[in-house]
C-alpha cells in the first residue's frame, strides 16, 4: 500500500521512463529500456530514425518496467490508434498491462506485441527488424511509404536467400572454448585422459566452477558433473564427496577461490574433515571478467606490489597437501592427479595448476615482439604443425584438446578421405599438441618448429650446418 505508490511517484519525479514525441502521433511504440539500441537500430535500418535516435515515431522507453505507472501508460496510449510493444521473455506483463488499461479507460487503441515480434526467443536484431516492418507498413506511416519500408528491408535481407542457396543446412555450432594456448586447457586433457584411462581412480564426480574453467563442461572435454557459483565448487561437492565412495574432485580458477572459495569451499572442507580434490586454476588474474587482478597476481589495481600467496592462503587454514604443477605439462598433472586421489593422506588434498592467461599473455607479448622485429632484431617464436604424411585423420588429438588453431584441412592423399589435423597460424606455441599426443600415446603427427624473423649470423650459420647434417644423414640411410 505504501511501497508500491512510493515507488511510482518516485519513477515520475526522477523521470526515469522517456516519453519521446514524434509526428507520427497516430501510433507508437512502447519498450523495456534495454531494448531501445535494438529498437532504435531496427528503425534506422528501415528509414525511420536518425544515427542520434531521433525519429518520428512516438516511443515510451520504460527504463523502470516495475512498477508500471498507469498514469504514464494512459497518457502514451491516449489518442493512438495502433501501438506495439517491445518486450522480450515471457509472459508478456506490460503488453497484457497496456491492454486492461486501455480497456478501462475506454482507449479505442490496438495493441500488438508478441503476435508481431516472438512468443519465445530471444529479440534478436533480425527478429526486432521484421516486427518493426510489419507493424509500421499496416499501421502506415506519413514519414515513409509502406513501398519505401518494404524496400530497405528486402536491401537488407536479400542475403539470407543467397546464404540458404549455398548453406542448405544449418551451419554447425561450435561450443565456446578455452582460448587459443590457454593454460587451463592441458589440466582438462588431464583430467579426461585419467578418467579414459584409469577409470577406477580418474571416473568421478567433478563439481566445476565458474570462469574460463565452466568451458570444460564442453565439447571436446565433458569434463564436469555440477555447477553451483562462482567458488562454490569445493563447498557443493562437500554435499555429494561423503555419498559418493570415492574422493570426488572440486575446480576452481584463481578468481573464484579468492572471491568465497577460500572461506565457504577450503574452510569448510577442512571445518568439516571433507576427503576430496581441490584443483585451483591459478592463470594469475580473474581472467574471465577482463584479466582483473586477484590477490595472487602479485600486484594490487594501483600495481603496488603484494606478497600473497595461494599455498600461504591455504596453509593458513591448515591445508597440509598442496602441490604446484606447471598446467602445461600433462604427465606431471596427471601424475599428480593420481596422487591427490589415491594417498592415504586423509583429508582436503590441493593441487594447484600455474601458468598465465594466455590471453593477457599475449596482449603484453605480441606488440613487443612486433617492435624488436620492426628494429631489425632476431624474434624466435614457436609454432606447432602436423605432418600430414603421419596423420591418420582419427582426429583423437582433438578430442583430448580443442584448441581453436588445431583444425582440420583436406588430405592431400587420395586414399585417406577423412580430413586431417592442421595446426592453422594463430598457434602460439603452447606445447600442449605435443604434451596430448605424449601422454595420451597418439599418433607421431605432431612437430614443433621455430619461426625466426631477422635471424643473426649465427643463427643462420647453424641452420646451414643443421640442414647439411641432416642431407648427409639422409644419404646414408637412403
Ligand atoms: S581468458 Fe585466459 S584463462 Fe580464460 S580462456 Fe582465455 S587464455 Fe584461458
Ligand atoms: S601448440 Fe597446439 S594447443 Fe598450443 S596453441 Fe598451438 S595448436 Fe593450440
């Protein structure tokens, strides 16, 4: 009684909903205030609105869509004949609102919305366009012809018939994944290839967390039974760990265990005596939400220097387990892996997974190697590559990894129709194609080569002898 009118007197006096007139005063268009770029662009598109906004159509912007202000509403739909509303999900409140208020009020206005528009799906821009058309050409408009409408729109969509000319069937979606050369990638080829390997000890419940790290819930690693919150990984396998038989495994980044994982996951493992597995992602920043940094970064955001520390953090509660391992090398995490799940040691075992965000990594790395190629100085970058000639087409590399630059390309022999592996030129040397084909003893395919720009003297002089050593050992054998 007394919040709700609070709540509408203040949204009229802070003017939080726009009323913006136009010419065209015998219709309008009603909207939730995050759909007003959508709707502004779609009207664009079709003629009727400036790159400012301003167009001729009427448009009541409800940056507050609760409560709705009847008084507002009325005043909008008052004189109309024909308004549409743009209101993405389900039920459809404000178009339903809209209508038993002009009905009380007698408004002789139509009212149109998901009948127009969708009534499921997101409102896409292609969506929001075609609703937009429709209403306004049958509504007809002073501004524009309903000739001049149709034309934009067809300009705009006469692609789309060209596309299902040469793509009949829809396009195969590809998951969102680790980034190319991500560090957190190898730790999820690990923990598939022990679970494929050595199901008895590797097949077990994985609570996953949110991050970069949710992405292994995904093709190609299906790794990941659970998803509860950001850091809660650790606390909800405490639920399922007691039920489940064997010790269950718990992922989380760096992010994650500094923002509650350390109090609600580790405190309370070790609160409760919880025997389980603790991987931290340790990519040195909260790199899912834009590299922020974590107290672990070593820096704090005004880049003074800091001295905390994951292992002092988890010391400090009375973690006695805790080992480090370079996530790139696969054999080293599953070998850990092996040990936290099987020890006798009782209680919380952590393993901690180091090396940084590739990403961040090489926003620093790239500009500087353009500069020192750029001053005629010697660059070394490592790139990986399959021999087409050894590759199989079996494709288990990729199963085991997913990276974005190992990809696929016709094989040049007749006899092989599958396609091989590739390894295209966004590689960024990682180790992690060879480190998969090791551990999980695949094919021989993969080799790894340096990339040199502006090589000195001696480098040059090696690589001569190199080749000269290897023609001769070519003769001898042949
Ligand atoms: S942002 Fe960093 S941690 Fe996240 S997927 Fe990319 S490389 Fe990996
Ligand atoms: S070595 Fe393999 S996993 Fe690493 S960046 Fe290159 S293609 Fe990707």
């Amino acid at each position: 009684e007394k919040r709700l009118p609070a709540a509408r007197r203040y949204i009229v006096e802070r003017k939080l909903n726009e009323h913006l007139r136009g010419d065209e005063d015998h219709l309008g268009i009603v909207m939730q205030g995050g759909l007003w770029n959508t709707t502004l662009r779609g009207l664009h598109v079709l003629g009727l609105a400036d790159t400012r906004g301003r167009t001729p159509v009427p448009l009541l912007v409800l940056n507050a869509i609760h409560p709705l202000v009847p008084e507002e509403l009325i005043d909008f739909l008052r004189d109309k004949r024909r308004v549409l509303v743009v209101e993405e999900g389900m039920p459809n409140y404000i178009e339903r609102e809209l209508k038993a208020l002009a009905h009380e009020a007698r408004l002789g206005v139509e009212i149109q919305g998901k009948d127009v528009f969708s009534p499921h799906g997101e409102y896409v821009p292609q969506l929001v366009i075609d609703g937009l058309r429709r209403f306004l050409v049958s509504a007809g408009m002073k501004a524009q012809s309903s000739g001049a409408i149709e034309d934009r729109y067809h300009a705009l969509t006469a692609h789309r018939e060209k596309i299902a000319a040469v793509l009949p069937e829809p396009v195969a979606k590809r998951p969102p994944s680790f980034c190319t050369g991500c560090p957190e990638r190898p730790v999820f080829s690990a923990l598939k290839i022990l679970r494929q390997r050595e199901p008895a000890i590797g097949d077990t419940h994985v609570a996953a967390d949110i991050g970069c790290s949710t992405f292994s819930t995904q093709a190609p690693f299906n790794v990941g039974n659970s998803v509860l919150g950001y850091g809660m990984g650790l606390a909800s396998s405490s639920a399922v760990s007691p039920l489940f038989g064997k010790r269950t495994i718990a992922v989380m980044g760096d992010g994650g265990f500094w923002h509650n994982g350390l109090t609600n996951g580790v405190a309370n493992a070790m609160y409760n005596r919880q025997d389980s597995v603790l991987v931290i992602l340790d990519n040195f920043y909260a790199a899912a939400t834009g590299q922020h940094h974590v107290p672990s970064t070593g820096k704090n955001a005004r880049n003074e220097p800091l001295a905390m520390t994951i292992p002092a953090a988890l010391r400090g509660l009375g973690v006695k387990w805790i080992r480090t391992v370079n996530s790139y090398r696969i054999a080293e995490v599953m070998g850990t892996l092996r040990e936290a799940l099987t020890t006798r040691v009782p209680g919380l075992k952590v393993v901690i997974a180091r090396n940084e965000c590739m990403l961040e990594r090489q926003r620093r790395e790239k500009p500087r190697l353009r500069q020192h190629a750029a001053a005629g100085r010697e660059v070394v970058q490592a790139r990986f590559g399959v021999d087409p000639d050894v590759c199989t087409g079996d494709h288990s590399c990729m199963r085991l990894n997913g990276c974005p630059s190992l990809t696929l390309r016709e094989s040049a022999d007749p006899l092989r129709e599958d396609p091989i592996a590739h390894v295209d030129d966004t590689c960024v040397g990682c180790g992690v194609c060879g480190e998969v084909a090791h551990a999980a003893v695949l094919c021989p395919s993969f080799y790894e080569v340096r990339v040199i720009t502006n090589p000195t003297r001696w480098t040059r002089f090696v690589s001569r002898m190199r080749v000269a050593v290897i023609r001769r050992l070519a003769a001898a054998t042949a």
